[in-house]
C-alpha cells in the first residue's frame, strides 16, 4: 500500500492530522492496538541535515505519533548511511562522520517530541540499501521520499521471500532548492568547495 503525502500543513513538518488525512484520503487504515511492537522506518545519509531531511524525519515521527496515540507500542527506527553507502556521494570529503549525521537526526527527532509521551527514535549504522527493512517482521511502515519510491518493490520482493507481509508506503513530497531543483545534501557540500 503507498500514501502519498500532501506538503505538511505547517513549517515543513507533518502532523499527526496530516498523516491522518492522507491515510483517510487513500483508504488506508492505520494499525490497530497490538501488544506486538510496531516499527516506521526510514532511512538516508542525513548529511548537512536540512529542510529536506526534516520533513522526512517528521512524517516518520507524526506516523508513530498516530500509531501511538492509537494505543499501538511504535518506535521510529532511522537508518543513517555507514561509509559503505556514501562512498559514492560527490564531494564525499565534505561528507560529515557518521556520529555527527546519527546526533543530527536523533537532536531533531527530540525536538519534535511532545515531554509527556516522546516518541522512541533509534539511529543506526545501515550498511546496505534495504537495512532491517526487508527481514524486520516489526517494521509495517516506511516512510520515503518521491525520488527514493522507486525502492518499494525491491523491500516488496525481499519481505515476500521471508513470508513477510508488505510495508505500508509512505511517501512525501521532495523539498525544493532556491533557484529551482530539489534540496540536497551534495550541493551543500559543493558549496563547501
């Protein structure tokens, strides 16, 4: 199942109400109360985290929101790139450490939080294009950009292979550059040249 995402309603950060009328909007029903944990993934580089990444991060976030306020034990897991998947990236000499990229992520996801009832944010090292998300039973939901959509077959396929039920897709709008273009982290770190 796939929910496209509108742009969130304010500041470039989804809420729970934007998460919940897109899933109204497209027919998909939220997971009910389970004593099983429930997972929402999402996964990048993060590197000179910006706008882009935000609004990724805080789809992820409002999702487990939701999926908590529905009495459902959710977590979000972050998967942050390890060297293994970066060495590619242009400019990569700019590219930030892995330590600072996982603090990045888990700073903004705490910043999100309501203080009475945070949301559980794990960052951990992904080594691999599919991480935990195609063998993890736990993870139902995982949270992509357009550009990055494509992916969704290649979990399909490896979840199938493991018996494993398909994740619901969530996929958001990318962030546009000044000047045009999309957001990113590797014209960021051009400029750094």
């Amino acid at each position: 199942m796939l929910v496209d995402l509108q742009a969130p309603s304010r500041d470039n950060v989804f809420s729970t109400d934007d998460i919940a009328s897109s899933f109204a909007a497209c027919g998909v029903t939220l997971d009910t109360p389970s004593p099983l944990p429930v997972v929402v993934a999402v996964g990048g580089t993060f590197d000179h985290l910006h706008d882009g990444h935000r609004r990724l991060l805080s789809a992820a976030h409002a999702l487990a929101r939701c999926l908590l306020d529905r009495g459902c034990k959710a977590s979000v897991s972050v998967g942050v790139s390890e060297s293994a998947l970066t060495g590619n990236k242009s400019h990569s000499h700019h590219l930030e450490p892995w330590a600072v990229r996982a603090q990045s992520v888990s700073a903004y996801m705490a910043c999100l939080d309501d203080a009475s009832s945070p949301v559980s944010c794990v960052p951990f090292p992904l080594h691999s294009a599919l991480g935990p998300v195609g063998t993890d039973a736990q993870i139902r939901y995982l949270v992509v950009s357009e550009e990055t959509k494509g992916c969704v077959s290649m979990v399909d396929a490896a979840r199938l292979s493991l018996s494993l039920p398909p994740c619901t897709v969530v996929s958001i709008p990318v962030v546009g550059a000044e000047g045009g273009g999309k957001l990113s982290s590797s014209d960021i770190r051009a400029a750094l040249e």
